[in-house]
C-alpha cells in the first residue's frame, strides 16, 4: 500500500534528481511545503546532504543545488523564495522549480523571473503532475568575488 508520501514525493523526486545532476555528495535544499518529507526520502535514498528550509543554517553560498516543489502556490510568492534561496547556492548552484502544469504564459513569467536572479535556463520537463525548470546561477556574487 503507497503512502501519501511517496505518492506526492516519489512522482518529483527522481525527475528533479535527474534535473539537477545531483550526485549524493552534493549538498541539497529543499524548499516549499513538503520540504521536511521532501529531505527525508532523499536521506533514504543517500543524498545525506540534504536539507530542509527549516534546518538549513545561514545563507552562505554553502549548497550546491536547491530543489523548489512550488505547486498549489502562485507564481508571485516564488519571487521571494527564489530572493531568498539565492544567498544559500554556490556561483554555479542549480536551481530545479517544480510547479503545477501552467498556460505558456505562466511558464513564460516564470522563466523570466529566474532570468531577472541571473539565472539561466537549462532544461525543462512535463510530467503529469507538473512541470519543472533547471536553471543554473551564472552571476558574481559578493562572496565569490576576490577581497
């Protein structure tokens, strides 16, 4: 018998895995709702660098991949997390946003909005319970830049 955590885990996990190219020694965030359960099944599955929103420390460039399950939540609201989850990703952090399948208009603001952060768009996937964008963090940040 599946659970509700796998049903709503599993379905995401393995293609946002693969989104991001993580390997188990990166370090992981996992932001949005379901992030604690979200961090777990990856720790089950061997990335024990994973962490929550909620147990994930001071931003200081220190992950190198944060992954965003931002369905049943409106666009504008990401805008904040993603100002937010910026400070915690290294210069050349991948960033995997998973959000409910949207009108092309939808997914046009939300690839605008990851460009206006530096980000550039690597890849995107439809799945059946949503759709997801890889992007990578191509800016100098004031803590990448020499002293």
């Amino acid at each position: 018998m599946a659970t509700s955590r796998v049903a709503t885990g599993d379905r995401i996990i393995d293609p946002m895995i693969a989104l991001a190219h993580c390997s188990t020694q990166h370090r992981i965030l996992v932001a949005g709702s379901k992030s604690t359960e979200m961090m777990i099944e990856l720790h089950r599955r061997g990335y024990v660098g994973a962490a929550s929103t909620g147990s994930c420390g001071r931003p200081a460039c220190q992950y190198d991949v944060a992954l965003i399950d931002w369905r049943r939540r409106s666009l504008p609201d990401l805008e904040t997390t993603l100002d937010w989850l910026g400070r915690f990703l290294c210069p050349a952090g991948v960033l995997v946003v998973w959000v409910d399948a949207q009108k092309p208009a939808a997914n046009q603001s939300l690839r605008a909005s990851l460009e206006k952060r530096g980000y550039v768009i690597e890849q995107a996937t439809v799945h059946d319970c949503g759709c997801a964008l890889s992007a990578r963090a191509q800016r100098d940040t004031p803590l990448t830049k020499a002293a």
